[in-house]
C-alpha cells in the first residue's frame, strides 16, 4: 500500500488549505483513512480520520476549523484547514488503516507564517 500526499506549502495565518492524499495497491474497501501531523520537536498526532462508512473523528484543538472527506471509489481522502495558525505549521501525513494494518505517506509540510 502507498499513500501519496500533495497540497502542503507555505500559507498567511488566517488563510484556507486543502491537502488530499491518494491511495494505491490492495486495499480493502473496509479501511479507515485520516491525517496526523507532526510539528518540529513534537510527537505525531492524529488530526481526523474518517471510515468507509463516513464515521468521522477530529482532535479536539481542531474541531471547527479542519473538514475531513472521502472518495471511496478513488480511494483517496482530503482535508481542509480553514483559520489556519502558526501553530498547524507541521508535517503533514495520511494514513490508512486496514485489517488492523496501518500505513503512512511520506508527508507533505504546511507552513503557517504569522
């Protein structure tokens, strides 16, 4: 399984980024996609995720300002940041959870200038 990870770069405080992340190799349709980050010094943390029923989980710090979405079919998974703070400055990775298996991408860094 590979997970491929575009839409990161470097955006104004306040401002809106949508990453997406698409899925290859065999995967089932019972899987559990979702987006951890991991800020420079920090441990990763999980920031959504969301299953193939549309079951959909978000960090509390995030709650409001992130929507997580699906496309099943193309196996690929989106996130958008609104409001986005210098603090969300991190490395950005997906993740796909199957058969109890979890995969993650290499990572695609947001920055927030402030």
């Amino acid at each position: 399984v590979q997970l491929q990870a575009s839409g990161g770069g470097l955006v104004q405080a306040g401002r809106s980024l949508r990453l997406s992340c698409a899925a290859s190799g065999t995967i089932s349709r019972f899987n559990v996609m979702g987006w951890g980050r991991q800020a420079p010094g920090k441990q990763r943390e999980l920031v959504a995720r969301i299953t193939a029923g549309a079951v959909i989980y978000y960090e509390d710090s995030l709650k409001g300002r992130v929507t997580i979405s699906r496309d099943s079919a193309e196996n690929t998974v989106y996130l958008q940041m609104n409001s986005l703070k210098p603090e969300d400055t991190a490395v950005y990775y997906c993740n796909i959870l199957i058969n109890g298996i979890s995969y993650w991408g290499q990572g695609t860094l947001v920055t927030v200038s402030s």
